[in-house]
C-alpha cells in the first residue's frame, strides 16, 4: 500500500511539473500543522525557481492550535510567504495584496 501511495504522489508530482510552463505564478500551499520539509515541497519549489516562475508560499490552517506557520517561514526563508486560515478567512486580505504585488511586478 505504501509503495502505491507514493507512486501515485510522484506521479502526481511529475503531472504538476508538467503544467508549470502554462503558468503565470502559483500559491505554493502547505499545511502549517504539518512538517514542510517533504520531498513534494522541495521538487516543486525547486521546479518553479528553475524556470523563473513566481510563487508565494502560503501556510494554511493557523487557526489550528497545532499550527506552526514559522516553521514553514524558517524551512523557506527567503521565499515570498504569508500565513492564513483558509477555513475562517484570517489573512485572507494580505494573500491577495501578496499575490497582486507578485502578479503585478
């Protein structure tokens, strides 16, 4: 079962990359609950940055109280970031900012 698991999310992944040349920018999203140095995240990441497309790393869930949004900041410091709850709309307002700025730039 493992091994299928993780063949289907590289797959996954490989489908993804494949899309990145039709884009624009991308929201990076990851859960701020959980670890953010996967395989998944660093492939995509790097993924982006080699073809210079832009992106802004979002940690959701911080409405959680296992949320740890700095974590994410700190695995990604020099990353374009901001921290929301998607559920209850906290920071809602500052994504956009970020993403127009990015957009627009």
């Amino acid at each position: 079962e493992a091994k299928r698991r993780a063949k289907e999310a590289t797959q996954g992944v490989l489908d993804s990359i494949k899309w990145l040349a039709n884009l624009d920018a991308v929201l990076v999203v990851m859960d701020s609950t959980i670890d953010p140095y996967t395989q998944v995240n660093i492939t995509i990441l790097g993924n982006l940055e080699a073809r210079n497309i832009p992106f802004l790393v979002v940690a959701n869930k911080i409405d959680l109280p296992t949320s740890d949004p700095d974590r994410i900041k700190q695995a990604f410091p020099d990353k374009s970031f901001v921290s929301i709850s998607a559920k209850d709309g906290q920071n809602i307002d500052l994504l956009y900012e970020k993403l127009f700025d990015m957009v627009m730039s």
